[in-house]
C-alpha cells in the first residue's frame, strides 16, 4: 500500500518566530521561488508564502537590497519578478558559459520589425509592409515566434481575415520591461528610424 506523501502544509504567519526572524524567512522564501522559476512570479504567487499581512513588495525590495554586489539582481518584468544577471557579466557569461538558446539571435532589421509590431500591434504582414515599404519574410516572422517574442493576434476585421501579430510575455523578459508601457517614447524610435511614424498605427 503506497504511503501517503503529501507536503505538510506551509506555515506562512510563522508565529513562533520573532519579527526579525521571520521578516528574514519570507525573505529566504521569496529568494527560493524566484531562484527556482524559469519565468517571472507574480505578485500573487509570492502572497502564498508569506504571512497574510506582509508586504510582498516591501519583502522583494529588501531582499534586492540583500543581494547588492552579487552578479544577479531582481528584476521586474512581464508582471512579476525573476533573477537577471546584471548586465556588466554578461561578456564573462558569453566567454565561458554554455548559456544554448537563451542568446537572442536578431540583427537590426529584427528588432526594427519586432519594436514594429510592440507599437502597433495587432498588425498584419500587410501593415508592416507599409511600415517598412517592403515584404517581411515569412522566414523572419517564423523566427520571431520561434524565439516566443510574438504570438498571432486577433484576425484583422477586414477582407479574408489575416492573422495579426501581437508581442508575448517573453518579448517583455527578454527586454527587461514590466510591461508594453515601459517601451521607449515611440516618436524617439521614429526618428531614429527604427519604426513608423505614430499614425501608422492598428491592424492594417
């Protein structure tokens, strides 16, 4: 007969420990989560293991004050907070690490395209084609799913309903933004080329 393993139950309020204590164990814990998560934890998730009236932010803020001088650091993105090498290793990481896939494969005219369609999406081939006044590649759109920086959007609400393209949770990671209102001022962007002018926005 096989034992029943299941996990004891979290004990979240720690109440036999002193507030010191226990402000350093939620801390710890926070630490564990996002140490062991692929992806970003939301704000939610990490309420889940904490005491019921300690401040998920306030315990986030003081654990990245922890981790000051360390080669990592929290960071805030796609809705949530993961661990992020800090930017200054990165040569370190390229020079020794086995670091595969997670290296973004995209030249200039790729992240033109992808901040393209950041700003105005729901778009079409069709409107990146007017952005950019030529056809964009069925090969480089593959890529870009490929690498989970866009999805397929809303179908446009005009003749054969083509499919939109639209930027994923990853797109945001993988920039370093909490969300699309973190993107830079697009009027900046537009004058450095990189994408259309304002009005050319929607799915066409």
């Amino acid at each position: 007969m096989a034992k029943d393993r299941r996990e004891p139950e979290l004990d979240r309020e720690l109440a036999d420990l002193p507030p010191e204590l226990r402000w350093c164990e939620w801390m710890r814990r926070i630490e564990a989560v996002l140490f062991a998560s692929a992806s970003p934890v939301p704000r939610e998730d990490l309420a889940r293991i904490v005491g019921q009236g300690a401040s998920v932010d306030l315990l986030v803020a003081d654990l990245a004050a922890d981790l000051g001088g360390r080669a990592f650091e929290i960071a805030q993105v796609a809705g949530g907070w993961m661990f992020r090498t800090r930017a200054a290793y990165a040569p370190a990481i390229r020079a020794a690490a086995d670091v595969g896939d997670q290296l973004l494969d995209l030249n200039e005219f790729d992240i033109a395209v992808l901040a393209a369609i950041a700003y105005h999406q729901p778009i079409t081939r069709d409107g990146l084609k007017d952005i950019f006044g030529k056809e964009i590649s069925r090969d480089l759109i593959g890529r870009l799913h490929a690498q989970d920086l866009i999805g397929t959007g809303p179908r446009a609400p005009r003749r054969g309903a083509p499919y939109t393209f639209v930027t994923t949770a990853q797109f945001l990671v993988a920039f370093g933004l909490e969300t699309l209102a973190d993107l830079p001022e697009r009027e900046q962007l537009a004058d450095a080329g990189i994408v259309g002018e304002p009005t050319q926005v929607g799915v066409g």
